[in-house]
C-alpha cells in the first residue's frame, strides 16, 4: 500500500448523499479478474452519455457535460468532497480501486458505510469524516472559488484551508499507523502466528466440527 | 454479566484485544465466489503466501453464471461473454491451485452463495462466517456472526484465518406482535430501513427480537438478516431456538451424532441473556406492517402498499428535497402519485435475498390459476440453488410459473445486480424480490422496485402494485 502522509490537492464536489457503490462502478466492470485499471469508470453512469463496457475505449465515449468530475475546473482533483454515508452498499473494493486509480487519496464526509470505509483505508484512500455543518461550509467555498485545494495532514490529523484556518479529523490509531507506514495487513497479522495458533488449537478442542473438511 | 448474542459470539472467536482498540477475530467459515476473489488470490501468489487452513473455504460461482439451460448444460467453455467466462474459469483455476473446494457450476448444489451456505450447512449457528459480499449479513439469522467484506479481507483471512476488527455496538430491533396476512420477513426489513434509514444500523450489530421474528422461518430470517446491510449495519443477528436446530439437523455438514450433542448444548446458549444492555433500541409493532414498496432509489425511499410517494415540500431540507427529486426524476415518478398507482414491466422473483423454497412457494401460491398481465415484459423466477430448483420442481411450483407466462431459469444472482445477461432495458421498471434500487442496479437506467415475493407476484398479475390480498380474493381461493 502506498503510504499517506500529507496531501495537498483540488477539490471536487459529488453533491449528493447515499453514493452507493454501484455509482461508483457499475457491474459489468466487476468482470475485471485485475485491481487496476478501474478510474476510467468511476462514476460511469454519471460520467458518460452511454453505456459503459469493459472493453471500450473510454476516451471515445461522449462525456456528460453535466457531471463535475468532467469540467475543466475540477480536472486533476485528488479529494473528493460528498454527503452522508458515502459508499453504501456492496461491499465492492472495485470501488476504492477505481477512486484510488482516478487519483483520489482523500473523500471528505458527514459519514461513511463501514465496508466501503474499511476498503479505502487498505488502499490508501482516506475517508475524512467531519462534521455537516463543515462539510456544507466546505461545498460553499468549493463553488464559491476555482482552484480550491486543501491539505490534509495524517500525522497531525488536520485539514488545512485555503484561508490557512486548520481544522482536526479523528481517524482510527491503527489505521492511521497503517497508512501512515504503509504496512499492510497481512504481514501486521502474519506476526502474531503463534497466538493465532494457540487460539486455533484451543478453539479445535471446544468446537471440533468447526474444523471438519467439506467432503463434496 | 449479562452478555448480548454479539458479546457471546465475539467472545467466543477474539485471539486477541489490542490496546488501539482493534481486536483479532478468528474466522470459522471463509465463502468464496468468482468476482471478489480473483485479486486476492493473485494477491497471495504474489507474495508467496498460501492458505492458513484450507478447510475453512468453501466457494462456488453464482454472480457471473448465465442462467439459461441451453447455456448451462453447454458448459463454461461455451458461454459466450470471454470476460466472464475468464471470471469463472479463474475460480476453478484458483481452486484447483489452492485446494479449496468448490462446488461446480453445474453441481445441483451450486447456488447463490448465501443459499448454498446455510442449505449445505455449510454455515452454522456460533460461527464467524466472511465472504466478500455485503450479503453475508443473511447468515445471521443463525444465531451467527457473518458479515461482509472487501477483497483486501478476503486475502487477509485466506493467509490468516483472522480479519481485524473493531468490536461494534449493539442495536436491538424488537417486532412485537405477529404479521398479518401476506406480509413477510422482506416487508420487515423494508419497515426497519424505512424507519431507521439506510445508514442507521452504521456501526451496529442488528439483533431482531420480538414474537413477530420468533414466529419467521429460517429462510424468513435469513430474508431479514440480509437486508440488515441495507440498513448500514454489517451483520444482522437472530437468537438460536427450535427453528434454528430443526433446520440445520439434517444438513450435509452439519455435525453428526455426539458432535451434534456437543454443537446443540453450545448453540443453545447462544441468545441475548436476560439483562444485556443494547446501545441501541427500537420496537415496531409487527401487528401493524403493511407490504411494502421502495419508490426510490435507495431501500429508505419505501412506503407501505396503501401510501404515496413523498410530496417535495415534505421535505425536512434541502439535501432531501434535491435528493427526491433526483429519485423522482430517475424513477419516472410523479410526487404525491399513490403507490398502487405504479406498473411494472418487468418482474424478478430471486436473489439471496428472497430465492429460498418458501419464497417460490409465496409467489406461486399468489400466480397459481393466473397470468401475468399483458402488460409485463418479462418475468423471470430464478431460484436460489439447484437443490431449491429442484424441490419446486417436485412441489409443481414451476409449472405455476410456466402457465403464468413466466420464466424458470437456473440458479444465480441474475437480475439482482445484473452482471449477467439477465437485466433491464434503460426506463424500465422492475418489481423485484432483490435487495438494492440503487440507480442502474439492474441495468443502466432500469428502475427498481423493491417487495415481496408474493408482491412481486401480485404486481405481475395486476399490472400495478398492489396488495396481495387483492388477487387471493380475486382468485377465490385458488391461492393455497
């Protein structure tokens, strides 16, 4: 995973709440057997005029002149600022793929769906939870500014606005740690075999059909 | 003291509580299909990883798989979309590598994940079950810790046999009372989300309580637990009792004998104890659901069969106003227009949220004696497994369908989220037993409408919703 320290970057809006994460990546791209390659899609029903298919060639398709992520003023932002409960739904890591291949590092919301929120943190996206109020004072200078860029500090858990006002996000310790190193997983776990296995053993001993094969 | 279902299940698999407040949690039963494993298989190959225990995974295709007969008995070799036949041949391929059992697709045990599981008892009361997909939730109902998960968990549990986690809070949903006639476990869930919305249950773990929820069958609880994720909560929950260990006594995996002794004396325990405290809590009286319909594009956009959609200036601000009226614009909806007033075209009877036998069994008893109405374009009943196909079968259930004018296909996920060949038109509208109207769910631009199986099959011979006591009187007692 590649680690997040600090960020600065654009600002994009995605005013409106609930964005499932069928929004964000529509089915038919859930064919991929890959990781990557999903940011030409992201919000594809919204981003283009057609159908998207996991074939085509995207820069060819006609863009929907209505969406925010495809005006000029918004291109190249890497922070993503939306409503409440952000990423519900499936539990579809395409969609951290696919933000994380269009090039956000950071989503800014009133609130997040617990799976999508436990997807982006293992993919170095960084879900920012502040509060409404912040969050509409945000969209408000958003539009009200071309150009409006934050800085978000992990190590300091602050936001920085263009005003210089800072502002504290809470993010859980171990999280943060993670992308802060850019550990992943796996290995944090892989260290702690013995305990694993000692409670694998011990777990055996009182529900043994638990650790039955599946015979077809 | 007094410990909630979830304490007691949490409990029961924590390795380890850590000071940050992350905790490692042992995993029982590991679910694999074809579209959230690939990237976590590649993923463990890459970095020379194998399986920490192999007999904890179980997987089978059923998102990507066609469900026509002419398609299914031609094998995956002739399925003519290359992109999901790579999908589904790289299940087998990774299976074979990692020595994970999984049952073919043409197997009449292949099903919906989240019917095959419990139908093989496969799942179990006191397990912790993952599966990189939200309807995980479903395996709740027994008396089990189930919920979904990302890609990057799904190759942390196969090298691991753990997931990290952080413990939830506690929401009990009580349902007193008793459902009256023709509403089911699915118009409980769709009052729950319509009362407490879809990010409610964020962060909790959803126990149903109450007599309405002891009365449900196991395949009613599973309806209900799987749309617990619907309400944001990750894991739905329902107390083991006779229900629970009629259902699961016979099942292949199950335990058998002594170990069944052992197994009972254990899931017995597992209810909330007298006295536990919830940080959460609501009661809705079961004596007054109605069948209910989602109008929107989001399960808390729902009104019961007698209501009306929401008028904008209802409205409590202006992120609801906008958001209705985006929902009313994609859904072709007019505001204040009454829910019986809306027609579909195309009916769904399946997904894991409703494919179960007494599912099909609801939406025959409903269809038997009649036709769809003209106006439905397609209805398609896809059953949750091959084992449920082949008991409706047994039963005549899918001659009812056939003589209704529907379709009877093969076991898959299907219309539910439309992976396959089997979606909607752009401006369609669709009565459906799945569990997500999120826009273009279904298809690009279809519209979705959420209900009942014995709504769903209402809807297809009236033209219009309407409430399933409607057609069983017009029916004169046809309906069994």
């Amino acid at each position: 995973m590649k680690p997040f320290t600090q960020h600065d970057g654009l600002v994009a809006p995605m005013d409106r709440a609930n964005v499932d994460t069928d929004l964000m990546i529509p089915k038919q791209f859930l064919k991929s057997i890959k990781r990557s390659g999903f940011g030409p899609n992201l919000f594809d029903e919204l981003r283009y005029l057609d159908e998207g298919q996991p074939d085509a060639d995207n820069s060819q398709r006609p863009l929907n002149p209505e969406f925010a992520l495809n005006s000029a003023r918004y291109e190249g932002a890497s922070i993503l600022l939306t409503r409440e409960n952000f990423g519900c739904g499936s539990s579809r890591e395409h969609a951290a793929w696919a933000m994380d291949d269009y090039g956000f590092r950071a989503v800014i919301a009133p609130s997040f769906a617990d799976i999508f929120c436990s997807n982006a943190l293992k993919n170095g996206l960084l879900p920012i939870v502040l509060s409404t109020a912040q969050v509409d004072a945000l969209f408000v200078a958003l539009y009200a500014e071309e150009g409006f860029s934050l800085r978000i500090d992990l190590q300091a858990c602050t936001i920085t606005l263009p005003n210089a006002e800072q502002w504290s996000f809470e993010v859980d310790a171990f999280r943060r740690d993670c992308l802060l190193s850019g550990l992943d997983d796996i290995g944090i776990t892989l260290e702690r075999s013995e305990a694993i296995r000692t409670f694998e053993r011990q777990h055996q001993a009182r529900f043994p059909w638990l650790f039955e094969d599946i015979v077809l | 003291m007094a410990k909630t279902l979830y304490d007691k299940l949490w409990d029961a698999h924590l390795v380890e509580q850590r000071d940050d407040g992350t905790a490692l949690i042992y995993i029982d039963r590991h679910l694999l299909h074809e579209v959230t494993s690939p990237q976590a298989f590649e993923g463990l190959s890459l970095a020379n990883r194998g399986l920490w225990r192999r007999s904890a995974n179980l997987a089978v295709p059923d998102h990507n798989v066609s469900t026509l007969k002419s398609e299914r008995e031609a094998g995956l070799a002739a399925l003519p979309d290359p992109v999901s036949r790579l999908q589904l041949q790289t299940l087998d391929d990774n299976c074979d590598t990692f020595d994970v059992v999984e049952i073919p697709l043409n197997d009449e045990r292949q099903g919906i994940v989240h019917v095959m599981g419990p139908e093989q008892g496969a799942v179990l009361p006191g397990m912790t079950i993952v599966c990189g997909d939200s309807h995980t939730s479903t395996h709740g109902a027994a008396g089990a810790l189930a919920h979904g998960i990302g890609t990057s968990e799904v190759e942390h549990v196969l090298a691991t046999q753990c997931l990290i986690q952080r413990k939830m809070q506690n929401f009990q949903v009580e349902v007193s009372g008793q459902l009256g006639p023709g509403v089911t476990a699915k118009d409980i869930a769709l009052a729950v989300i319509g009362e407490i919305g879809t990010a409610g249950g964020t962060g909790y773990a959803l126990e149903f309580t109450g007599s309405a929820i002891e009365s449900l069958t196991m395949e009613g609880r599973m309806t209900l637990c799987n749309m617990a994720i619907e309400a944001g909560a990750r894991c739905g929950l329902v107390a083991v009792d006779e229900v629970t260990l009629d259902y699961f006594r016979e099942k292949p995996f199950a335990p058998k004998g002594a170990q069944w002794d052992a197994a009972e004396a254990w899931w017995r325990t597992l209810r909330t104890d007298k006295g536990a405290v919830f940080d959460r809590r609501i009661v809705i009286d079961g004596d007054l659901i109605a069948p209910h319909v989602t109008w929107g594009t989001s399960p808390e956009m729902v009104a019961s069969i007698k209501g009306h959609v929401p008028r904008l200036a209802d409205m409590p601000d202006e992120t609801a106003r906008v958001g209705l009226s985006r929902a009313l614009d994609y859904m072709g909806l007019e505001e204040g227009m009454a829910i019986s007033d809306i027609q579909p075209d195309v009916v769904f009877i399946g997904s894991c949220t409703n494919s179960r036998i007494e599912d099909l069994r609801s939406a025959a008893a409903i269809l038997d004696g009649h036709r769809i109405a003209p106006t439905i374009r397609k209805a398609l009943v896809v059953p949750g497994s091959g084992l449920v196909k082949a008991q409706a079968e047994a039963e005549g259930l899918d001659q009812i369908f056939l003589e209704a004018g529907m379709e009877w296909r093969e076991p898959g996920c299907s219309m539910c989220l439309a992976m396959n060949a089997d979606r909607l038109m752009p401006g369609e509208r669709c009565a459906s037993t799945s569990n997500r109207n999120f826009e273009g769910r279904q298809g690009s631009g279809g519209r979705t409408h959420l209900v009942s199986p014995a709504m769903a099959a209402a809807a297809a011979v009236a033209g219009r919703f309407v409430a399933v006591g409607e057609i069983m009187s017009d029916a004169g007692g046809a309906a069994r």
